[in-house]
C-alpha cells in the first residue's frame, strides 16, 4: 500500500472517531441534562424574605425559647413577692362549723379518776387573727380575737344547753433569742436573687439571639450552598455545549470534553445535596421562630458590619454592672455567711421566749361574753444547753467555716474566669471583624479571577484544568467568606451577651421587663 493510500485512510478512520465521539457525547449530555434545577428568576413568588435582624425579632417574640424563658422570669417575680408579703401582716379567719360528738369518751372527773361517760354535743369555734413578722428580731407578734360556743345536749331541757367563751383580744409575742434571724438574711439575699433573674432574663434574650443567627447562618450557608451548585451547573452545561461545538471542529480532545461533562455530572450531584441541605436547615430555622406555614424562606446576606470601638477596660466594667453572675457572686457569698450563722446559733445555747396577754370571759348568753372580761396572762421561757454532745457542736461548725471558705475561694476563680472570659471575647470580636475585611477582599479578587479564566478559556488562552481550578477558589472564597461573616455575628452577639451593653446604641441592655 502506498503512503498516500496509508494517509488517507488514517484520515478516514479519525474522521469516523470523531464523529462516533460527537455522537456519543451529544447523545449522553441529551440524556443527562433533561432535569435542569430551578434558577433565581424561577423561585416561589410566596417566597418569604428575611434579614438576619428580622430573624432575631421573631425569634425574641415567637421561639418557644423566648416563651420559656418569659415563664420563668413570671416564676420568679412571684417568689419575689412571696417574699416581700412576708415582712407585711398576715390577716386570716380561722373557724370550725361545727365539731360534732355523740359517743362514749373517757372524760376526767373531779376527782380526778377517768371514767368513760356519753357525750353528745357541738362545738363551734371563729378566730380572726393578725399576725406581723418582726424583721428586726426574727420573732412574730400576733392580735387574736376568738369565740367560742359549746352545745351540750346532754343537758336537761329546762337547763341552758350551750355556752360560750370569747377572748376578744390577745396579743401574743413568740421570739427566738440566740437563733439565727431567717428575715434579716431574706431581706438581703432575696433581692439579688431577684435582680439576677431580671438579668438572667436579657442574657437569655441575647443567647436567643445567638441561637436565632446559628440558625440563620446554617440556612444561608445551605442557600448559598444551593446558589454556586447551580450556578456551577448552568456554567458547566453552557461549557460543554460550547466543548461539543469546538470538538465537532477537532479544536479540543476527547478527554478535555469528557472532563468538561464529568464536571457537569458532578455539579448536578452536589446541586442534589444543596437541595437537601437547605430543606433541612429551613426546617429548623422554621420550627425554631414558630413558623406554620410551607412557604420558602430567602435569607439576606448581612454584610453590613457595624462600626464601632469597644474599649477592654469600659466592657469589662460593663460586665460587672450588668451580668447575672455577678449578682449570683454577691448571692452565694451572702449565702455562705448565712449557713455560718445558722451553724453558730444552732451550736450554742437556744431559747424561746413567748409572751402572751389578753382578754377572756365566758357566759352562757353571747350578749355577756364581751362583758366584764378578765385578764389572761401567759409567760413561757424554753432554754437548751448542750452539755455533752461527743465533739457534735464542734464539727458541725468546723464544715460550715469550712463550707464557708471553700465558697469563697471558689467565687474568687470564679471572677477571675468572667473577667478573662470578658477580656477574650472582646479580643476575638476584634480579630473576627479584622478577618471580615480579609475574606471579603478576597471574595471580591476570587468572583474577578473566575470571570477572567472563563473569558480566557472560552478564547482558547488556557485549559480546563485552569478554569476548574479558578471555580473550586471562587466556590472556596465564597464559602469562606460566609463562614468568617457567621463567626463575626456570633462574636457580635457574644459581646452583647458577656456584657449586656450595646456598644453600637452605647446603652445597657438591661430594660424595663415585659410585663
């Protein structure tokens, strides 16, 4: 066989591949691209569109958080008024209408034996009684006023069968005097406890606000996610029509446009996923704010960052004054030094003083029990001494001293840990917010780079491997640039937290409570 037989045909055997490959190729991307994902102009006109701030404004009104933490603070705000009706007297009725009998009962005759005798009467008893808690000296003083009628029906019919006794008034005054006063303690302690539950209730709306941005930024991450996947298969698919065209004209080899239609199957898969991720993300976001309805939801990107100074030294004062724990430091060391005292006025000697003194007088017509009364007097003095209790007294006082200062040594770390916690947010706010800059300078150069590698490859000027890679880096930057803007927030909203102060509106975050 000749050499110009041999060339032509070698040019008709390649002249057969080629087309068999353009066939081929042109016949799978038929079969693989009949399912395109729905685009930015095809979205659901119901689509609900929210900010990051709008997020959060639902999420303190809305969440199930907001409504838990609201309960307890109500919880609270009524242990804080039971307790200040303590220091408030205390007006009751007691009765008993009636106590009836009619049975067989041992009764103490004058002599003094018991024997068992028939009873067969009624006694009705009222009481009204005003009692007052003395804070000064732990002890309660009380005025009562009673009255008191004894049907007997027993009696003979001829004879009056009831009768009645009154004390029309008696001022009773019943004081420990070497126990520990509970009120004096209470009436320290109780309003730290309740001043930090105010707090605690801020701190929880600003925790809401962190919960509230996790979630918003896992959905735009997903939506995001979702935004390159498709772009990424609307690029590739316009890439491989263009390959097809160039191979028909032998510009570019088979392998290059196999890889330019494996980069479009891999687009369409991850562009499944993204799918996935953003339903799964909606839901959450959606069950967290206490949204019913199906609709779609479209996040904005936040990328305005609020420019303003916080000062170490001013934060940290701000977190003294306003956070919970603080006030939970001061708490616990008073409670501390209330258990002591308990300990040291359990330990010695007690004793009980009751005062008592009244009116009485009974009668078998109600007309005269309120006249002529006489006094009623009462003193009684209850003492207790430990004499030998085998070292009993001494332990129980050595553990409370020793309660005492393990509690003190802890709420020493303690403040220190905030104070360094303080410090460390505030630095890392800052660096996140210098990282912000950074990656979005870098977003920026990496959306130009990919725009220019595509202008150069669809000009010939470089290889797929070059445009491949210039798309993976503007994926990246884009990705890490929404991943340094989710840090930012969180650090922003852990800063209002670790202090309760707004720096950006320069006022405290502890406000008057919603109810």
């Amino acid at each position: 066989m000749s050499t110009k037989q041999r060339v032509a045909r070698t040019s008709r055997t390649l002249s057969f591949f080629w087309v068999w490959g353009f066939f081929w190729v042109a016949f799978s991307a038929a079969g693989q691209t009949k399912e395109l994902p729905l685009l930015d102009g095809q979205e659901d006109p119901n689509t609900r569109r929210l900010s990051l701030v709008e997020v959060i404004k639902m999420a303190k009104e809305l969440s199930p958080s907001y409504q838990q933490a609201l309960t307890q603070l109500e919880n609270r705000t009524w242990q804080y008024q039971t307790y200040k009706s303590n220091y408030l007297p205390q007006l009751k009725l007691n009765a008993t209408l009636p106590d009836y009998t009619k049975s067989i009962n041992p009764i103490v005759q004058p002599s003094g034996n018991i024997e068992f005798r028939r009873q067969h009467v009624a006694t009705t008893y009222t009481e009204l009684a005003l009692s007052q808690n003395i804070g000064l000296t732990g002890g309660v003083v009380s005025v009562n006023s009673n009255l008191k009628r004894i049907d007997d029906f027993m009696r003979p019919s001829n004879v009056s069968r009831h009768s009645y006794s009154s004390a029309p008034a008696v001022v009773t005054l019943s004081q420990p005097i070497f126990r520990s006063n509970y009120l004096k303690w209470d009436r320290r302690i109780e309003p730290l406890r309740y001043e930090e539950a105010k707090r605690s209730f801020w701190e929880e709306m600003e925790r809401i606000s962190i919960r509230a941005t996790d979630l918003y930024f896992s959905q735009l991450q997903s939506q995001i996610g979702f935004d390159i996947a498709s772009k990424n298969v609307a690029n590739n698919d316009t890439l491989f029509k263009i390959a097809q065209a160039r191979f028909y004209q032998a510009k570019i080899s088979v392998n290059e446009l196999l890889q330019l239609e494996l980069s479009l199957l891999t687009s369409r898969q991850s562009l499944e996923q993204a799918k996935l991720d953003i339903e799964t993300s909606t839901l959450r976001l959606r069950s967290y704010l206490g949204i019913t309805d199906d609709y779609p939801i479209r996040l904005s990107t936040p990328d305005a960052i609020p420019q303003f100074e916080v000062n170490e030294a001013f934060a940290l004062e701000q977190a003294k004054e306003n956070r919970s724990r603080m006030v939970g430091l001061k708490r616990e060391e008073l409670e501390a030094e209330r258990n002591m005292a308990q300990a040291e006025g359990d330990a010695g000697v007690n004793a009980n003083l009751y005062l008592q003194y009244g009116l009485v007088q009974q009668s078998n017509s109600v007309g005269e029990v309120y006249q002529d009364p006489s006094e009623q007097q009462r003193v009684v003095m209850t003492v207790s001494v430990p004499i030998m209790d085998w070292g009993r007294t001494k332990s129980k006082l050595g553990t409370a001293r020793a309660n005492q200062k393990l509690v003190k040594a802890n709420l020493e770390q303690q403040r220190a840990n905030f104070e360094q916690d303080v410090y460390l947010q505030i630095k890392r706010f800052k660096m996140l917010r210098e990282q912000m800059k950074i990656a979005q300078q870098a977003n920026g150069l990496a959306e130009r780079r990919f725009l220019g590698a595509r202008d150069r490859y669809l000009s010939g000027k470089i290889g797929i491997l070059e445009l491949n890679q210039a798309a993976t880096e503007r994926d990246s930057a884009r990705r890490s640039y929404v991943s340094n803007l989710r840090n930012f927030w969180d650090a922003y909203y852990n800063v209002r937290l670790q202090t309760l102060y707004d720096f950006e509106m320069n006022q405290p975050l502890v406000l008057p409570l919603p109810f």
